[in-house]
C-alpha cells in the first residue's frame, strides 16, 4: 500500500503505520506539541481518497471531519491513500535561525576581572553550545583571543517527538526513545559545527573544547542519561554536576580528544542554562536585589544578590511556544506576533512574522490580543468573552471565540477562544505567582526589586506594558526591566574561556536555594490569586487598575 501526497510524493507504509509514523520516516515531520499521542490536535491531513481508521478527533470540529481532515497520529490507512498536508500542520525543523556576529564577548569577559584561560587549551578553537528545547545556538570560537569566528543557530530536532521536557522524558523512558534523542541533538550540533568549518577552512582536529549549557533534561540526553528520575518524586536528576567528558564520548564532530564542559544544574527543572544566565547576567555579583526570568518553554525564576539565590520553575512555555492553544504556533514565518484592536471600532490589525499571510499566534501575539481585548472590553477580568461587545466574536463547538483573521481562500480562521485564554491565564498566573511564591520565602516585597532581567527567545519580542497589563510581569516602572537576549550561550561562552567562571559558575550552582512550586501550598495560593486579569489584588496593579478606570470612564 501507499501513501501519496498532492505535491506529488508517494511513500510505502507499513500496516502498523499511522499516518504520522509513515510521513516521519520518509523526513515529513508535522507538528506534534503532544508527541503524537492525539491529544493536541495539530497534526491535521485531509485525505482526499482511499480507506481509513482512526482513534480521536481531538480539537476537530464537524466541519473539519466533513472535509475530510483527520489527525495524523490517529490514523491507519486501510488502503492507498491521496492527502494533503496543509503548510500549519508541518513542523520545519533543520533551518538555520541565524548566522551573524554578536557583541565584543571578550571584552566583556574582561569587565569580570576575568583573563582568558580557555578549557583543554590544545587547539585553536572551541565552541560553547546552548541547547534549548527549541533551538540549538552554538558559538565558534578563536581560543587564543576569546573572538567569535562564526555562529550557527537551528531548531532542536527533538521536537519532533514534543513540544517540551515533559513530553521528551516519556519518549525517552516509556517509548524507549533516548537514544533517538541524543542522536537528533548532537546530529543537530554537528550540521552547525560542520556548516561553519567549511566555511572557515577548519579541521575537526583544531577544536579543542566545548562547552554545553542547556536545561537538566537537555543535558541528560545530550549526554544519553536516563531522565526518569526527573518526573518522579521527589525529582532527584541522575546528575547535575557533570564530568569533564570527550567529545567522542558526546559523538561530536571535533577532537576526539577534546575536553566538554557541561554547565552545572541546580535541580530536576532549572539547569545549567539558568546557571549559565545567572553568570551572564552578574546578578550574583551585585547588593542589589534583582528578578532573573527565562521564559522559554520552560519559565525559570531566579531572585537574589551577591549574598543569596532562590530558584524556581514553573510551567509556562509550551502555551506561549504554540501548545495547547488552538491556532498556536512557535514565533516562526505566519505567526501573528503582535496585535492592536481599534478602541471604537474593535476592528484588529496584526503584524505577522514574515508579512505574509497569517497561519498561526505565538506568544507574542497572544500577550498583545488578550491585553487589548480587556482594555476594550471584548473580555472581562475573569477572561471571558463578553456577548454582543464585538462583531468578531461568535460561538463554535469549541464554545465562545474571538476572530483574529478569517481566511476567505482556505476557509480557516485564526482564533483564540476562551479555553485559549484560560490556558494562557494559567500559564500566566505560574510565572507572576513563582515570582510572588520566591518573594514571599525571602520575606521581600515586590518593591524591593531594583532590576527584571529577562532572557531567552521569547524575551526579545517580549511587550513589557502588554505583559504588565494581563499580569504576567509585576506593575513596574519599564526602565527597570533590562533584555540581555541569550544569556545561556553568553555564560557557555564565560565558561569556555576562563577557569575563573567555570569556577563561579560552580559556585552559583550551589548557592542557589531551589523551592520545587508542585509541593508548595504558598505558590498554590500565589497562583490561583493570579488567575484573574490583571491579579484579585488589583494594588499589585494601580498602572493596569488606572487603565481599566479610563476604559469604564468611556462610553462603549
């Protein structure tokens, strides 16, 4: 039997195959946020002729199944099947992001008090490597004087197998799929490392060092360690200081020889990435008391000053990285990435990834939609859609939903419905209510921060006033909020240079205090106070309070 696509394709399968299965290994990827187990809906075909079965529907509304769209991961062919695969369903993966210069790293290695004293100092190069659920940025870098020779930057192939930790961890474990996911990260790294030595003229012999920072679960499989242990309680890692391993033990395309640096972990949820962060950031080093954030797929949380370091992680990524929202989607080409709704008409524009036609929302543009839609009165505090304010609401079979664009051509509107925004709440009020639960175990307020550090991805496109407005952010002066951008290749690249900040790196590691939120009955409290628009307290807010004052003040 076969399985041919409109474009022209045609592929054996198996007859254990799903249709998911059989498109992944002929090198089709769809999105899978779920890690194919039919429960996020976003693997969507339209089979167009022959016989099939399926076992769920998940998110397909009636008008979907009468078109003949089902899940990928869901479906057996029961003979020759002709599909078609629409272009959000695909999950590209392998693409370069980036390969462009970045700031002088080495003069501000030097404002550390640091010299360069580079790890396994045997060659002329080395790279520091960030390892993040979604991407993967390595650094190529001249050893003897700390420059930046080149930088490659891709999707991690693992989230073929999922959107985040949670999901690659029962891959790994019950799917016996660890092996496949060391392989899809270190083949990721070593595309990076052979793309830009060809572009040099570089041997693989002339690398001397690596430096590795990424999050617990990253660094697990990186290395081909067993992650279970990571979901159970009481969360113990197998590992979070790591030994100075070769890179033929990693199977990098290097020195055999050469010396890996691993950035140490603090617990099961924040990693040498945070550490890494931290380092970058010189939080530790300053009386001031600062908010460190990373959000990510994961959101990591570090609060302190040169005298201490509390740490937590709460789970807020995956819903502003596209997953579990209904017309989600990672900040790529044809996501909505902001949104502006006209106070008297409450007609939306958008601006999209790319200036194309739009596909999707990331995260973004979710932030953006729900801070206008409260300020103009489509939804209330409770996030919930209020009848007869705006012509772009309706109901569907998924219940109440705001219309952000309707594709005439392909009949598929983007939306975000209140089941959306009751995730994002939630997403939202983890992040404000791990910030409050740290605060609040160091017996601090939230006017004694003195800088918000934000880093990762997400951060750059990050509306700080839209952020404060849903209550995601502490009502806080803009200029006390700082972007530093990557900071975990930042600190891999500190790491790989100088035994001095290996040496702090270290230190901060153990220095920090790690409260696990699933355990803590204070953040339970934190968080159901945050699940309202802004917060319950609006005192938190007076900035958001004043705005929604204005908008009652007003006549709709």
């Amino acid at each position: 039997m076969k399985l041919r696509l409109t474009s022209g394709e045609v592929f054996p399968f198996r007859p254990e195959d799903t249709i998911f299965s059989a498109l992944k290994r002929a090198g089709i990827y769809l999105a899978a946020p779920c890690g194919a187990k039919g429960a996020c809906g976003k693997c969507r075909v339209r089979i167009l002729e022959g016989g099939f079965s399926t076992d769920g529907f998940a998110n397909l509304t009636a008008n979907d199944r009468s078109s003949g769209i089902v899940l990928a991961c869901m479906t057996r062919p029961e003979s020759d099947l002709l599909i078609e695969v629409p272009k959000e369903s695909l999950l590209v993966v392998g693409d370069r992001i980036s390969v462009s210069g970045t700031k002088d790293l080495a003069k501000y290695l030097q404002s550390y008090g640091a010299y360069i004293d580079p790890i396994g100092k045997t060659g002329s190069y080395g790279i520091a490597v960030d390892i993040g659920t979604t991407t993967i940025v390595v650094y190529f870098i001249d050893l003897k004087t700390g420059s930046i020779v080149d930088i490659g930057s891709t999707y991690n192939s693992q989230i073929r197998f999922g959107d985040d930790v949670i999901t690659r961890i029962i891959y790994a474990t019950e799917g016996g799929g660890l092996q496949e996911l060391k392989d899809a990260v270190v083949s990721d790294i070593n595309a990076l490392i052979k793309t830009i030595m060809e572009r040099h003229d570089i041997g693989p012999s002339e690398i001397s060092a690596a430096v590795i920072a990424g999050n617990t679960v990253m660094s697990h499989i990186f290395w081909g360690l067993d992650t279970a242990s990571i979901r159970e309680e009481p969360y113990d890692p197998l590992m979070t200081r790591f030994p100075i391993w070769k890179a033929s033990t990693a199977g990098l395309s290097m020195n055999p020889d050469a010396q890996v640096y691993t950035v140490p972990c603090v617990a099961s949820y924040v990693g040498g990435d945070i550490v890494a962060g931290v380092l970058a950031s010189k939080l530790h080093l300053k009386e001031e008391i600062a908010l460190f954030m990373d959000i990510g797929t994961n959101g990591e949380i570090v609060i302190g000053n040169n005298e201490w370091l509390m740490t937590a992680a709460c789970s807020a990524g995956p819903c502003f990285e596209g997953s579990g929202i209904k017309c989600g989607m990672r900040a790529t080409t044809g996501a909505i990435e902001a949104v502006r709704i006209d106070p008297v008409t409450l007609i939306p524009s958008l601006s999209v990834i790319g200036e194309g036609r739009p596909v999707g929302i990331c995260g973004s543009g979710m932030i953006d939609a729900i801070s206008e839609m409260l300020l103009t009165g489509i939804i209330d505090q409770k996030g919930r859609l209020v009848e007869g304010r705006s012509a772009s609401t309706r109901r569907s079979e998924d219940g109440p939903e705001y219309v952000l664009f309707h594709d005439h051509k392909l009949h598929r509107d983007i939306v975000l419905t209140e089941v959306d925004i009751e995730n994002i709440l939630r997403s939202k009020a983890a992040i404000y209510g791990g910030i409050s639960t740290l605060l609040s175990g160091a017996g601090l307020s939230m006017d004694t921060i003195n800088k918000v550090y934000i880093a990762g991805g997400f951060g750059n496109c990050l509306d700080v006033k839209k952020a404060i407005i849903i209550g995601m952010l502490p009502d806080m002066p803009e200029e006390k909020f700082k972007f530093l951008g990557n900071t975990s290749i930042t600190g891999a690249y500190m790491c790989l240079m100088s035994a001095k900040l290996r040496n702090d790196a270290e230190v901060i590691a153990s220095r920090m205090t790690y409260i696990e939120l699933s355990v803590s009955g204070m953040f339970m409290e934190e968080y159901i106070s945050a699940l309202f628009l802004p917060h319950t307290d609006m005192n938190l807010f007076p900035t958001v309070a004043g705005l929604l004052k204005k908008r009652e003040g007003s006549k709709f």
